[in-house]
C-alpha cells in the first residue's frame, strides 16, 4: 500500500512513526463506530463524519471567542494608556 505524505507518495512501510501511531487509532475509532452502528459501515461513516465537523464548529467557535477577547484585551489597554 502506497500513502500520501505532504506532497510525495511513499510506501506505508516508509511513514513516520507519528503518522502510523494516527493511523492506528483512527483504526480504533472506526472500529468502535463500526460497532456502535451494528457493523452498518455507511452509518457509521456518516456518524462519525457528524462528530467531526460538531467538533469543528466547536473549536472554531473557541478560537473566534478567543480572538475577541484578546482584541477587547488590546483595545482596553490602549484607552487606559491614552
């Protein structure tokens, strides 16, 4: 089996340890999707697709809630430095 890694093809054989330690648990994650849905792999596949972009939102929401407040940060410590 063949993977992409950035932007060369590489034999799976060749990945980074990192990158084969991900694989293994998106192993498991799907395994347990798998089960969860009664070996149904298309809701399983949806189920898991819905997680994930859920945990999207989520941590987009966290970081444009970050960026106002360091921005409201930014803006207070240049009225109390005028």
């Amino acid at each position: 089996m063949h993977a992409v890694v950035g932007r060369r093809t590489v034999l799976r054989d060749d990945l980074p340890a990192a990158a084969d330690a991900r694989r293994a648990e998106a192993e498991v994650i799907a395994e347990a999707y798998r089960t969860a849905h009664c070996g149904d792999d298309r809701a399983a596949l949806v189920a898991a697709i819905a997680d994930a972009l859920a945990d999207l939102t989520a941590a987009e929401q966290r970081t444009e809630a970050m960026r106002r407040q360091v921005s409201r940060g930014y803006a207070r410590g240049a009225a109390g430095a005028a």
